[in-house]
C-alpha cells in the first residue's frame, strides 16, 4: 500500500466541541438560510399575492380585464365567482373571476403618456 490511512485527529491544543456548541455551529447557518429566504422571497410574494386577490374582488363594470388565456375585454356584469366579459361588440363571455390576470380600471392613465 502506498499511501497510509489518515484518521481524523482533534489539534492537541483545541478543545473538543461540547454537544451544544456543536449543535449550534451546524444549525446555526440553516436558520440564517431560513430567515433569509423568507425576507426575501417568501415575505413579498404573500404581498403581492394578497394585493392581487383584493383587486380581483373588487373588479367592477367596465373594467379591462385579461384572461389567463389571454382573452382581453371589458366587464359588463359582474357575479360573486364569475365576470361577463364583452370581448367584441355584442359578443359576451362567462369568464371564472379566479382566471383573470389583469384588471384595468377604465380611467387609467397609459404608463406612455
């Protein structure tokens, strides 16, 4: 055999870890990772989620509203779980309100102008 086994070996002057020191040491970097992740991830996400759901409920007649499929029209009735939306003239919809993307009030300002 060429090479002689090593064996892990504490320095003779460090002191050995105690049970609770070394608990701490290894679980120390997982809760910061935690805490981080849920600053900055977790934390905003639940905002703007939260923000979105109170826009949907509170759509209205005459809004803009997108479809997650992509459909855009304007709101002409609304109901406690569905939404009429009129997406050519004469042409009326039942859209589930869960499915809407988008909701634009009809006096908004273009972000171009």
């Amino acid at each position: 055999m060429l090479i002689a086994p090593a064996y892990a070996q504490t320095a003779a002057g460090a002191p050995a870890a105690s049970g609770t020191a070394a608990l701490i040491q290894l679980g120390l970097p997982f809760v910061l990772v935690f805490i981080a992740f849920y600053v900055l991830v977790q934390r905003p996400q639940a905002r703007r989620q939260k923000a979105f759901a109170a826009t949907i409920a509170a759509v209205k007649k005459n809004d803009s509203v997108v479809t997650a499929g992509g459909i855009v029209g304007k709101v002409t009735r609304v109901e406690d779980a569905h939404v009429e939306v009129e997406i050519a003239p004469n042409v009326r919809v039942r859209v589930v309100k869960a499915t809407l993307t988008g909701v634009t009030s009809p006096n908004a300002k273009p972000a171009n102008d």
